[in-house]
C-alpha cells in the first residue's frame, strides 16, 4: 500500500519532527522487547527443573523461534505495510506481556512449547524490533541507518539492564513470582507507549527526517538508489538479483556470529581458557558491538553502505581465521577477534537500511519479513559447529569453513551488489505486492 500525505506537508518553523519522538519512545520499548532474551537465560535452569527436561529439549524449544520468524514475517510484514506498527506493537505487548505471566503455571514441555512459541514468542517477536525496523525506515531517509542503530543498541541496553534485575529477583522472590513482573511490567509500561506511534510522517503532514522537500534530496537515500521513482512492490523486488544478494549476506552475517557467540566458551576451553575466560570475551563482544553499533550506524548514512557490508564480512573472515588459530595464551589476540567479530555485528542496522534505500518504504514491512523467512537457512551453523566438534573433538573444520564463506560473502557484495533496475510502471492493484 503506496504511503500517501493525509495533510500538506509543511514543516512549521520551530517545530520538531515527531519522528524523533518515537526514536526515543521505540528505544524504550525495545529495550523492553529484551524482556524474553532475558527470560531464556536466567530462567533455563529452573525451567529445566520446573519440566522434568533436559538442557538439549530446552534448547531446542528456545531455537524454534527463529524459525517461527520465518513463517510469520511475511505476513507481520504485509500488516506492517497496510495498518502501520502501531496494531502489531499492541498485540505483541498484550501477548508477550500475557504469555509471561502464565508461564509459571505451565508443568510440562508440551505446554511450554506451545505457550512460548503461541504467546511469547509471536508476541515478542512481532511487536518489538521487527515492527522498529519499519518505523525506522517509512520516518526516516537520511538518517535511517542511524535511527537502526539506536534500536539495535537499546536492545542491547535493556538487556544489560534486564537479566540482572530479574536474576536479582528470581533469587529474592523465585522465578514464578519474577516472570509474572515481567509480564506486568510488559502489559503496564510498555503497552501504554505504544500509542505514540504513528503510521507514517505523512499522515501527520509531514515527511521523512522532517523535510520540506521530498526524501529522495541529494544525500541519504538518493546516493544508493536515485533512480527510484516508485518504491518497489515484494514481487518486483524478489525479482530482482539485488534482493537475493541481500539475502545471502544477512545469511553470512547472522549465522556465522550467531553461532560462534552461542557457543564462544565451549570453543575458548577447548583451546586451553577457563570458562570464566570465555564469558568474559563474551562480555567484552556484547560492550564492544554497542558502542560499534552506535559508530556505525552514524557513518553508514555518510558512506557507501555496500562497502561497510563487504568490510563486514571481511572483519568476520578474519575473526574466524584468528579463532581459528588462537593458542590458550593469546589473549591479545582474542581481544582482537572481539574486535573484528563485533565490528560485523555492527553492521545490522546498514544490512537493515540498504533494503530501504534500494526498494524504498512503502512495502519495506513485506520484503524484510519475506527475506526473515529465506534467512532461516542460517539455524544450521549452530548445529554444523557442536556436531562437527562432537565428531573431532576440533572446531578447526567449521571454523575454516565460515571465514570461507565469510570472505566469498565479502567478494559477492562488494562486486554485485548495486541498486536494482528501475521497475516497470504497474497497475494500482499489484501495489499490494
């Protein structure tokens, strides 16, 4: 559905653009959005417990997830494009925020598989970071990048913040007492925010960043893709070679990292660390990639964010090549891979935008929830690394492989990665893609 202004846009003197408003209001809500992550870690023990299972059943109920991503992103993405973030930022919140507070009441896995991945799970997923990743890109054009950034880095805030405040009170309280405050603190700080949130700076009479005149100017967006002249519907866009060279670099970025950050300190005691060694590198990456993201995010909206994505991979190429090599007491040269793993993780929010700027707004919500269904195929990298080390007793092998493949990713985007074709003139029913 084409954004169209309700008023005329003019941008009174003085004013502000409300865009801003929900920058700030969407980084409180994602730092909520946190709330299950911290729920998976502080209460895997005791839900382990609490069903009778061990930590592989466990696991692998959390990891579906990922894949109910996939199924439901194209169609959280078409309501994203037709009703706005505004819907799906409230259902979320009611289910996630809901599905917490009953799960202390659960006593078997079954029910906890389909309490999780029907309530929490969905809700969480839908009505969080997926739906700011279109707030951040139907608001803003010249500082979409940035704007990505800032909602990446307070989940990670409110991560920092989270875990330990519901550790401190599964401790104090025990953990059914915690996770219904989680569900509490969801339904009664969170929800009420969610009004803020508008559909589009057009429907309020003003335009992306707060422009007078139209977001496609002579910086921004316009440097990537100036022969926009229609944004491109789902179906132009999966035709084009653009759309799938996207595609595979989120697949090389998320699950290369994905993988080796779930399972960092098996690999470090493996090569001679303590665990407590592990944990701490993993620590230091989580510091490290926020302050990255923050960094990134500014310069992606000043610079070809083609080439930041290459040197993504290539930082991620050589991170594998060093973890590959590290002996116990290279601990230089493990502050050095954190530096390199978690410059590739800074790279979301400009893999987030370059979808804006290649396809524009108007069905961003269909063609990102669409590539989260293609980009499942990276939840075989976590299984390829612990299977291939139960075989070997070695990482050497799926190591290898992903900084090969980290650094093809980087030969691909660098030299076929370039805006689309302009699409052909359509009719107003396959606006709808």
């Amino acid at each position: 559905m084409a954004i169209r202004p309700t008023q005329t846009a003019v941008r009174v003197p003085g004013g502000h653009y409300y865009g801003w408003v929900i920058v700030v209001v969407g980084s409180v809500i994602n730092g909520f959005g946190s709330m299950n992550q911290a729920v998976s870690s502080v209460l895997f023990l005791p839900l382990t417990a609490q069903l009778g299972v061990g930590h592989g059943s466990l696991a692998f109920a959390l990891s579906l997830a990922r894949l109910e991503t996939g199924v439901i992103g194209p169609v959280a993405g078409w309501v994203l494009d037709r009703r706005g973030p505004r819907l799906l930022m409230t259902i979320g919140c009611l289910m996630g925020g809901t599905g917490l507070m009953l799960l202390p009441f659960v006593d078997n896995y079954l029910m906890f598989v389909l309490l999780y991945m029907g309530l929490i799970s969905v809700g969480f997923n839908i009505g969080f970071a997926f739906s700011l990743q279109q707030v951040a890109n139907v608001w803003f054009v010249r500082h979409r990048t940035r704007v990505l950034s800032i909602f990446s880095f307070s989940i990670r805030a409110g991560r920092a913040i989270l875990v330990p405040l519901l550790a401190l009170a599964t401790a104090r309280y025990g953990w059914q007492t915690a996770t219904v405050g989680a569900g509490i603190a969801v339904l009664v700080f969170v929800l009420p925010l969610t009004a803020f949130v508008k559909h589009s700076p057009e429907a309020i009479g003003q335009r992306p960043d707060g422009a007078v005149e139209p977001p496609l100017g002579a910086t921004g967006a316009s440097r990537v893709a100036p022969h926009l002249s229609h944004d491109f519907t789902l179906r132009e866009g999966m035709r084009t070679r653009t759309y799938w060279i996207i595609v595979f670099s989120t697949v090389v970025r998320t699950s290369l990292t994905g993988a080796v950050q779930g399972q960092l300190i098996p690999i470090v005691v493996a090569k001679g660390m303590s665990q407590a060694a592990g944990a701490g590198y993993l620590g230091l990456w989580a510091v490290v990639a926020s302050g990255l993201l923050l960094a990134i995010g500014y310069a992606a909206d000043r610079t070809s964010k083609v080439t930041l994505m290459a040197t993504g991979h290539v930082s991620s190429m050589c991170a594998m090549l060093l973890l590959l090599f590290v002996g116990p007491d290279d601990w230089a040269l493990m502050l050095l891979f954190v530096v390199l793993v978690a410059f590739q993780e800074g790279m979301a929010p400009a893999n987030l935008s370059i979808i804006g700027d290649m396809f524009g707004r108007s069905s961003f919500g269909r063609i990102n929830g669409m590539m989260n269904t293609f980009t499942t195929v990276g939840v075989l990298a976590p299984p390829f690394l612990g299977y291939s080390y139960d075989r070997t007793g070695d990482y050497s092998l799926p190591l290898a492989t992903f900084a090969a493949i980290a650094g093809f990713g980087a030969v691909v985007v660098l030299l076929f990665l370039r805006p689309p074709s302009r699409p052909a003139p359509v009719a107003a029913a396959d606006l709808l893609g």
